[in-house]
C-alpha cells in the first residue's frame, strides 16, 4: 500500500497546526502576562529580574527569531515623535503629582531625594518602562503592524488588568494612555517613543512626590471634581 495518502495527511495536519506570526505574539502575550502576574514580587530589584526575563527577555526572543525586532529600532521619526510625546504627557505627570491619591501611592519603592539614592532608583525605574514597553508596545502593538492599526488597540484591556492596583485616577488612565502610546510607537514602528514617555514619567512622578506640590492640589481638585473618582 503506497504510504502517500499518509503522507499527505501528516502534510494537512502540521498545515493546520502551524501559527501564524500574530498567533504566536498573542498566544506568547497571554502565557507571559499569566506568568508575569503569578510572578511578580514586590521588592524593586526582584522585579527587575522577573521583569526583564519575561517582558524583555520573552518578547525579543520570539521577535529575534523570526527577524521582527518588535520596535526596537530608533530613526529621525521616532526621536521627533518621543519628544512630542513627552512634551504631551509632561503636564499630566505634574498636575498628577499634586493630587492627594498620588502622592499616598508613590514612590511605589523607597527613595530619597538625594542623588546617591534617586540617580540608582531612577535607573531602575526606567528598566522597568523598558520592559513594560517592550511588552505591551512592542510585542503587542508595534510587533502585529501586520495587522493594522487594530494593533493600537491589542493591549489597552491588558494593561488596565495589570494596573488594577493603582490609584483609580491612573487606573481610568491606563487605557487611554496605552491607545496613545500604542498610536505613537505604531506611527514611529519603533517603542522608542513610549519608552521615554514612561520611564521619564516614572521619574519625574516619584521626584516630585519627594517634593512639595508645585501649586496647591485644591485648585486641581476643585477643577476636576466631576470625575468621579477619588483623586
């Protein structure tokens, strides 16, 4: 008996079986944000292991090895479209850094003010945003291009999960500013721009909150008191 027909069975089998390159990015984002959320510890140097193995690690590793560098790339487009994303966010961070909700919540990590202290943690804080980024921006949005600028909108769900435990003015946030950040970095092809919106964020949030509010958060308060949230 000819073994074609077997052959040819085994052939339509592995066919069927075989992912596509945005199946294999949205069934690697579900496992690492399962893993990632079972994982996850609390001490900032920890985390920065987890962190960098699964959201850095994982995404680049598949990325890699299928010749998509999954926005890490940076070109004259992407560092004008970092800078107008930073100059977007910079007044969000700084009207957010007076309100009550904030400054009880961050610095999520002990710091001080004082260089020998903040210029390590400030480091820290921007390899978290890069892996962060790199997950969310690069393996889900800028990574699936593919697909269209229904990439933009992969990961906002996903990104609010992971912020459930954030004050409620940010975690409202989060989705919107994952669209925005998703809409930049896909408009660049690069999460150059995200990166530095966030890690900078990060940054400058937890040294403002070492300081006194740069004006008084009553006036913030009253103008946004039909949120309804607490602030």
């Amino acid at each position: 008996m000819s073994p074609e027909p077997d052959q040819h069975g085994a052939r339509w089998l592995r066919d069927r079986l075989r992912l596509s390159w945005v199946q294999k990015t949205l069934l690697l984002g579900a496992v690492l944000s399962l893993l990632w959320m079972q994982l996850v510890p609390g001490e900032l140097d920890r985390r920065i292991v987890v962190d960098g193995a699964l959201l850095i690690g994982g995404p680049l590793a598949l990325g890699l090895s299928h010749g998509n560098r999954i926005g890490w790339r940076v070109d004259r487009v992407a560092v004008r479209n970092t800078v107008l994303l930073a100059l977007f966010v910079l007044p969000f961070y700084v009207v957010g850094s007076t309100l009550p909700t904030i400054r009880a919540y961050y610095p999520i990590w002990a710091t001080s003010a004082a260089p020998a202290a903040f210029v390590p943690h400030a480091m820290k804080l921007f390899t978290l945003a890069l892996a962060a980024e790199t997950y969310y921006r690069g393996l889900l949005c800028v990574g699936v291009k593919e697909i269209g600028i229904a990439a933009v909108f992969i990961s906002p769900l996903v990104y609010m999960l992971h912020h459930t435990s954030k004050p409620p003015i940010e975690f409202v946030l989060s989705g919107p500013t994952d669209v925005l950040f998703g809409a930049v970095d896909y408009t660049s092809d690069s999460i150059l721009p995200s990166v530095v919106a966030h890690g900078g964020g990060l940054v400058l949030l937890d040294w403002l909150v070492l300081h006194e509010p740069l004006f008084d958060p009553l006036l913030v308060i009253r103008f946004l008191e039909w949120v309804p949230v607490p602030l």
